[in-house]
C-alpha cells in the first residue's frame, strides 16, 4: 500500500521542524518565557500551518514548551519549585546512568571526554552560553552512553529539555571563568574505577547550579 505523498511530506516536515526546535531549546538557544508562533515558524522553516502546530504540540507535551490558556506558546519559566523537581530528577538518573557506565569506561571514551572538556574551556573563555551548554550536554552524553540503558537515557534527555531556557539564565547569572569543577573530578573518578567518586561527582555537578539558581 503506498502511502499519500502529501501526508509523507506533512510527516518529515514536522519532524523536521520538531528537531531542530528542540535541539535549540536544549542548547539554550531561546529565552524563558519567548513565545513562538505557528506564523513565525511556517515562515523560518517555509511550511504550512500543520507541521509547524504539530511540532509545537510534540514539544508542548514533553514539556518544553508552555501552552497557555489563551494558547499563547512559550518556552517556560520555571518556579523554584520546579527547578527542585528537576535538579532531583538530574541526580537520580544521571547518577544511575554514570554507575552503569563505569564498567565499561575504557580510555578512548575518558580521552573524548577530556576533548569535549577542553571546547568546553573554551567556550566558557569565549563567553559562549549556547556553546557551553551544547558541549556540556555532549560530556554527559558521551558518559551515559556507555551505559547501554537508552529508556534510562531519553528520560535524562527529556529532563534537559525542560531545563534548556532555564539553564542558560544560569549561565548568565554564574559568570563562569573556568570550567565546571566537578568534569575534572569525573574523569578523574573514570580512570580510579571509582564508583563512590564517580556518583558523588556526578550528583554534584548536575545539582550545584540548579540549586544556585533556585536560592
């Protein structure tokens, strides 16, 4: 059975669409509380009304986006409240994730992550907020994957999207100079094979902004 070409390319428009929404508002990329509009997005992306509200409505129900009742959409602007919630989210996951990655940390994998570190140094020299919360994600990334536990994993990544706005106002207000102390501490514990170290790294370096933040 063949299927309509317009719904196939209603399809891959959306996801187009969806992807590259999401990845920006993971990295940073656009401010809490910034509204988008099905015109603004059907003409940066050159697509109809029904991909682009598909999109929206994918992102809505991830949580990345805010739904309105007037049906204004808009990135969120999280209460401290909220912020508690996902920072403890962060250390449950991502401590989970890092545990079983360890055993199979072998030295190519510590040595990328030293890579990403560096552009992440950089970065953080250059002033570059979207940059720094790209490369920040990838270290992380780069760690849990090695976990082998993609469910565990979308969960962690589905926490990050609702963080991302959030995440560079805390990239404003920290002034960063160097980068984050506790990278150093879990490449430090990867190489040791120590778990105790690795989890404790890992919990504080997924809190310690979050937390700066809500105070």
């Amino acid at each position: 059975m063949l299927l309509n070409p317009r719904l196939s390319d209603t399809s891959a428009a959306h996801d187009r669409v969806y992807r590259v929404l999401r990845t920006r508002i993971m990295h940073g990329e656009i401010a809490p509380g910034a509204a988008l509009t099905l015109r603004g997005i059907g003409k940066e992306f050159d697509v109809s009304m029904t991909p682009a509200r598909e999109a929206l409505r994918r992102l809505v129900a991830e949580g990345a986006l805010f739904l309105s009742n007037s049906g204004r959409v808009s990135t969120p602007e999280l209460t401290n409240e909220r912020i508690e919630e996902l920072a403890a989210l962060r250390a449950l996951i991502e401590v989970e994730l890092a545990s079983r990655a360890l055993p199979r940390a072998h030295i190519a994998l510590i040595e990328r992550m030293q890579s990403i570190n560096a552009i992440i140094a950089d970065a953080v020299a250059q002033r570059d907020a979207v940059t720094y919360i790209r490369t920040n994600l990838e270290f992380h990334r780069t760690l849990y994957l090695r976990a082998q536990a993609p469910a565990m994993l979308a969960m962690a990544e589905t926490v990050w999207l609702q963080l991302g706005p959030t995440m560079r106002s805390l990239y404003g207000r920290l002034r960063r100079t160097e980068p984050p102390q506790f990278h150093r501490m879990i490449i430090a514990a990867l190489k040791a094979g120590d778990e105790p170290g690795l989890r404790l790294a890992v919990r504080s370096d997924v809190t310690q902004g979050l937390k700066m933040l809500a105070t």
